[in-house]
C-alpha cells in the first residue's frame, strides 16, 4: 500500500484506529458535476477518495 494513503488514513480516521484495522485499498475517483447556479467554467478538479480497512486478527 502506498504510504502515503496511510499518512493519509491516520489524519482521517480517529486515533489508534489503525492499530485495530489494515488499510487494504485505496480507489480516488473524480467527483461528478452536479447541477448548480453557479456557472463557473474554470473549477478546480475535485475527487473522492475511497479507503477500504480490514479488521486485524
């Protein structure tokens, strides 16, 4: 796993929450369009980061 989703996963989830779960994957997709007022043709690309955690045994 890239280390940089588990810094990631430590500033997310609340404290210690990895000692108890293994970050086993990591899907970034591009968060879609929705429809608003605001017509702005130059917006910042924005994505949703799934993590996925299995429980240590």
């Amino acid at each position: 796993m890239n280390p940089q989703y588990e810094i990631l996963a430590k500033c997310l989830l609340p404290t210690h929450m990895l000692e108890w779960f293994e970050l086993t994957n990591v899907e970034v997709k591009p968060k879609e369009n929705a429809a608003t007022q605001d017509t702005q043709s130059e917006v910042s690309p924005v994505n949703i980061i799934h993590l996925y955690l299995d429980e240590k045994v």
